[in-house]
C-alpha cells in the first residue's frame, strides 16, 4: 500500500537533502508571507532576506549578515535592529492616517506620539524622532525617567516653525513629574498633562499657579468598551487607570469653578494592548467620540482625540482575531477611527479633533530580529533493538510482535498495546524480575513503536485524540544559546507567540520536529508553542544539525556501537523575530545571563552600515548588579589558590591557569561562547 511505502521513503531517516523540497515549501511552513512582509522572504540561496525599506530599497541577506558579523567577533545571541524598518512603520502610520483623512474628508489632522515605555533604548527612541520630524510626531511618557528621556530626545528647535511637539505626560505623577512637564512649555514644547487620577489635577493646578504657567490638560477617561485579550481589563468601571464619567465631571466643574475650564484640550483613553478584534476599536472609538461631544460642547477649547495604543502586530501571520493575530491591517484601524469621530462630530456640530495615537508595537515590533545558535540536540532514540531473541523475556517479544505489526488499520490500538506493554516491562523491572539490559531493551522497543506510529499519523488527515501529544512526546530538543527570560520574557510570562524559523538551509526539508530548550537551569525556560495558522504548533520544523565526519566516530564496545561527541561542522542560526517591542526591557537576569549584544543596521547606497554596536553585559558587569565586587572574587580566588599551592593540592602552573581563566570569564559574555570564537578575542 501507498502508507507503507511513505514509512521507508519517511524524511526522518534521512538527512540527506531531498531534491524536491524548495524554498516556496518553507515559505508556506514558517508563514513567513503572513508576519513577514514586506520586510522579511527567503531567496534562492534559501537564506532570509530582509528589506528593511519594504518593497522599495535593497535587501541584504540575513545569514551573510551573521557570517560577517561573526567575523568581527560579534558572538550570540544577538539582537539586530534595523532603523528603516522603524523608518518605514512610522510612515506608513502617518501614511495610514493621511490616506484615511483624505478619504473621508476629514477636516483636521494626525499626530501621533511614541509611547516611550515599548523600547526605551536610546538608538531607538532617537531614530524615531529624527525620522519623525517631517510628521509632527511626538512622544509619551508613561513616568518621570521616561518624561527625561522625551525632553531630552526630543528637540523643539529642530522642528517646524510655529510646532510645539507634543509630549503626553501619563502614568503616576508626583509633583517633580508635573513641575518638570509644565517647566518644558517654556522650552518649547507643548506638554499635555493627562490626569489619570483626580489628586492629580489639583496638583497640577496648584504647582502651575505657584510656577505662573498654564498647563495643557488631558483626562484618560475609563471606557465601559470592554477590552479583548490579554490586557482586556485596561478599560472598564476597575480598570487600573483614567477617570469614570462622574470623575471627568468633577474635573469639568472644578475647572470652571477655578476659571479655568480652557486647560482642558485632550480625551485620552487607552484599551489596552494588541486588540485583536477591529470590532473592539471600533465601539472604543466610538464611545470615545461621544465623550468627546459631550466635552467639547462645554469647553470650545477641546482639540485632540487620543486613542492611545492597541494597534495589533500580526504574530502569526493568519490575519484573524486570535490573541497573536489580527483581523484589520493598519490602513482599516486608521480608517475606522478617522470614520467614526468624523461621522460623531458633524453629526453633532462639532469641529473635529486633532487625532493622536500612541502606537508602540505597531511601531517598533518589526525592527528587532534576535539570531541564536543551536548548541546541540537531544533525539529519542528510536532505533529498535538489532535482534530479539527465542529467550528475551515475553514482555520484550511482545513489545517487538507490537513493533512488528503496527500499519495504517491498527495504529491506534497498538499505540495502546505498546504503552501497557511498557509499563508493565518497568512494574517487572521494579520486582526485581527485568535485568537493567532488559529494561533497556524494552524501552527501546517502546520508542520505535511511537515513531512508526507517528509516521503512520503524519499522513492521517485526523488524527485520533489520544494519539495528539505524540508529536510533543517525540520532539527533539534543540538547546539554544539564549535565554528567554532575558531576550523573550513574553513568551514565559504571557505565552505570547513570535515567529521563529532558521535562517538558512530554507532549500532544504526540515526533518526534525523539536522544541527549544534555553541555557536557564529553570524547566520553564523553553519554548514549546509556535505559531501556526489554525491555532499553535507544539513542535517547529528544523533542520538536523550539520556535524563533522570526524567528531563522529562510534567506538566499538563490546558490540555496541557508542557514539561519541559531535562538533558541528556547520552552526544553526535560527531567528526569532517582530521582537523590537517590549522584550528587552521586561528582560531578566535569571541565572545571571544578562543582556545581549546588539547591533544597528542602516542601510545606504553602498549597501548596509553598522551605526551602533552596543555590547552586552560581561560577567563582570551582571555580577555586580547583584553586588558582587570583581576585584574582590579575584582577591579571594587568589587567596585560595595560594592555600593549595601551599598544600600541594595544585601545582603552580595550575593555580596559575586556574586565576588567569577566572579573570579573563570576568570579562566575557555572560552568554556561551565556542573555543574557536575565545581563541580570537
Ligand atoms: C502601553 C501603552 C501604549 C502602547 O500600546 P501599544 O499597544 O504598544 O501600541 C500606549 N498608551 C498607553 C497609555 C500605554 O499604557
């Protein structure tokens, strides 16, 4: 039968390159198309490119990018941004709200605003003002540290005649926060302060009196909207900030109460993250809009709308309204909400608002690709036994009778045969009645029943229930050379899902199903989902590692063939990316591996630059995050060994060794770095 024949062709049991596979098959594997345009495709070499101006511009290959870089002792992981993918997302943002503003007629215009809190780093936060300037673009700060940054980063002087960039001062504020924002008009700027609780508009109101300056004012207003997704509870009567409608009302007459009512010209309200579902944005604005009215309607010195951020990266490439997904791109957000407050403000006679959107993710999430190396992997050993013999013990001929007979009519029952058959070989071995051999041999029988069953199920259009977790059960762990609390703290805390795939070898079949195990002695340091159209794969597609002939070698022992070390004649990269938003700073240093080396790249005519390496923490450095002085290890390492030297415990050549390597670790990489790379540096 055809199944038969599909088992001994499987790709499993070879490694070898199958012709047949091409580069179009890891296209449709990995989605690419779906998270990855217009930046990210594989060429004919099977490598990634990336085009970090989108469909215009050059693109420049990924895996040469990583070979060069190695050449310059750049070691892994290491995060690559590339500044005109930030570029291009800013555009197409303004571009968006341009296209949806001449299309509906809208009669005023766009400002958004970077919320500082998604990527603080200061490349970024600088390269997005120094492309944003033809926009009017602006910033938000979320606290005082970020409300320096912002006053720093952005300069007034540099910007349109007659523009005050703006500056959305949010989050908990003391008065330092505020006398610094209402400091800042003067320079300038025009910093809207928006209250989130109400002790913080009589703050405000007394500093700006005592300071003889007027501030602009905004109000987060708590939306009855309900949220989706993981940060549904932004909005809501409990949500953690913004004013209820009562609230806002006390704001108003307290205002008027004081002469001052004008202050007031931002509605701000925030849904929450990565909405999903258009269908949410939509009932946000549109209350909002009402809010709005209602505001302006008492206060004819209302002007701008704040939707805040939620616009949706798609993590997954299915464009649905799955948490990792997105069911609208970013033209439809910018149309719907331009629609909406349109058709609110002229059904009610009011002038339309100047549009602001705090978008994070949508922004900065492209520009990030974080490269890893496998450092090697761990396969079930599904070979079966080379002979069973007349005399092996009845479970052990039982379990190979099983192995035996398993084909495409009976795999789910002997699925079950296998597995009690098993159990029982462990319950004898237990007795005292299975020598250690035996046990051996019955778990290996095991084994390879699993894997010709699952070769079996593969190629089922269904697969039965109690079959599903097989392909989780016989993955191979692929051990990365990173850690995800350090470099992907969402996908342990949130199990929020990135795009990952290798970056080469995209001519060549996978053959390998696998989950990624990180360097953390922490079992949650791994990644075991990946997206997938439907829902969430348990297991990713990789390629089996490249190991050299020589490092191969079987050591003959007693007839059994033992298998030595493996040296990879070839690294593995794999890139895990639409990680510029968020990861970093939510990073930590658990097992101490701290932060990783990152690299700028921007492109030019000749080709592409490198504007900034910014070098990861050493050893060094991470120890004394957690107060551990350098000099002070040296000094009792060196204390140490002179006592052994002394006791002849170690010979003076030894203790020497011993010191010279703990100093030199001192100023490493907290992160493994291969013999080969050490020899350079
Ligand atoms: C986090 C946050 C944002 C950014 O949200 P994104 O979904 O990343 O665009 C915007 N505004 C406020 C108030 C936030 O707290």
């Amino acid at each position: 039968m055809k199944e038969t024949l599909q088992l001994e062709t499987s790709p499993l049991n070879n490694s070898k390159k199958t012709s047949t596979w091409t580069i179009e098959n890891s296209e449709n594997l990995y989605y690419i198309k779906g998270w990855g345009e217009p930046y990210f495709s594989i060429n004919a070499a099977g490598h990634i490119t990336v085009s970090p101006q989108g469909d215009l511009g050059v693109s420049l290959d990924l895996y040469e990018l990583v070979q060069s870089l190695k050449k310059r002792n750049i070691s892994f992981p290491l995060l690559i941004r590339f500044s005109d993918i930030l570029a291009d997302r800013l555009a197409r943002l303004n571009a968006s709200f341009d296209r949806a503003i001449a299309r509906y007629n809208y009669p005023n215009k766009y400002q958004g605003v970077y919320p500082i809190k998604c990527n603080q780093h200061r490349h970024i936060v600088e390269t997005i003002v120094n492309y944003s300037k033809s926009y009017q673009f602006g910033l938000e700060a979320g606290s005082k540290p970020e409300l320096m940054i912002a006053l720093a980063t952005l300069d007034p002087s540099l910007i349109a005649p007659n523009y005050a960039p703006i500056i959305i001062c949010n989050g908990y504020k003391d008065p330092a926060y505020i006398k610094t924002a209402i400091l800042a008009t003067q320079l300038g700027y025009k910093p809207i302060i928006v209250i989130e609780q109400l002790e913080e508009l009589f703050l405000t109101l007394e500093i700006s009196k005592q300071l003889g300056i007027e501030p602009s004012l905004g109000v987060r207003a708590k939306l009855s909207t309900k949220g989706s997704g993981r940060w549904g509870n932004s909005t809501g009567d409990r949500a953690k900030f913004g004013l209820t409608i009562p609230e806002i009302l006390t704001v108003v007459e307290y205002l008027k109460s004081e002469e001052n009512l004008h202050y007031l010209q931002l509605l701000h309200f925030h849904i929450g993250s990565q909405i999903a579902s258009i269908s949410v944005i939509k009932d946000a604005i549109r209350e909002a809009s009402q809010i709005y009215i209602q505001l302006a309607k008492v206060n004819p010195n209302m002007q701008y709308l704040d939707v805040g951020g939620g616009l949706g990266v798609d993590y997954d490439g299915s464009k649905t309204n799955f948490y990792a997904s997105k069911n609208y791109n970013m033209q439809n957000y910018a149309n719907d909400i331009v629609a909406e407050v349109k058709e609110s403000c002229e059904a009610a006679n009011i002038e339309a608002p100047i549009l602001i959107s705090e978008s994070g993710r949508a922004i900065a999430a492209h520009h990030s690709v974080l490269i890893f190396d496998v450092l090697n992997t761990n396969d079930v050993c599904t070979t079966p036994p080379e002979f069973i013999a007349e005399n092996d013990n009845l479970i052990i001929r039982n379990l190979w009778q099983t192995y035996e007979s398993i084909d495409v009519k009976n795999y789910q029952e002997t699925y079950h045969d296998a597995i009690q058959f098993k159990e029982e070989a462990i319950s004898l071995f237990n007795f005292g009645y299975l020598s250690l051999a035996e046990r051996a041999k019955a778990e290996q029988l095991y084994w390879a029943c699993c894997q010709k069953i699952l070769e079996i199920t593969r190629h089922q259009d269904y697969v039965p229930d109690d079959l599903e977790d097989l392909e989780k059960t016989m993955a191979s762990i692929y051990y990365i050379n990173l850690s995800v609390f350090q470099s992907a703290p969402d996908s342990w805390a949130i199990d929020q899902l990135f795009p990952i795939m290798p970056i080469h070898r995209l001519d060549e079949e996978p053959t390998q199903r696998a989950i990624l195990a990180d360097l953390t002695c922490d079992s949650d340091g791994k990644i075991d989902q990946f997206i997938d159209l439907r829902d969430v794969k348990s297991v990713l597609e990789l390629h089996r590692l490249k190991t050299l002939e020589s490092g191969h070698h079987e050591t003959q022992s007693k007839g059994k063939k033992i298998k030595n070390e493996t040296k990879m004649a070839e690294p593995y990269y794999l890139g895990m990316f639409l990680v510029g938003a968020y990861q970093e700073i939510m990073g930590n240093l658990h097992n101490l591996f701290g932060d990783i080396n990152v690299i700028h790249i921007s492109m030019s005519t000749k080709g592409y630059e490198i504007e900034h390496l910014v070098k990861g923490d050493t050893i060094k450095e991470v120890l004394s995050y957690v107060q551990y002085d350098a000099e002070a290890l040296l000094e009792s390492m060196r204390q140490r060994t002179e006592k052994a030297l002394q006791d002849h415990r170690l010979t003076l050549e030894e203790s020497q060794q011993l010191l010279q390597d703990y100093e030199e670790n001192l100023n490493h990489y907290t992160y493994l770095v291969s013999d080969q790379e050490k020899s350079k540096s």
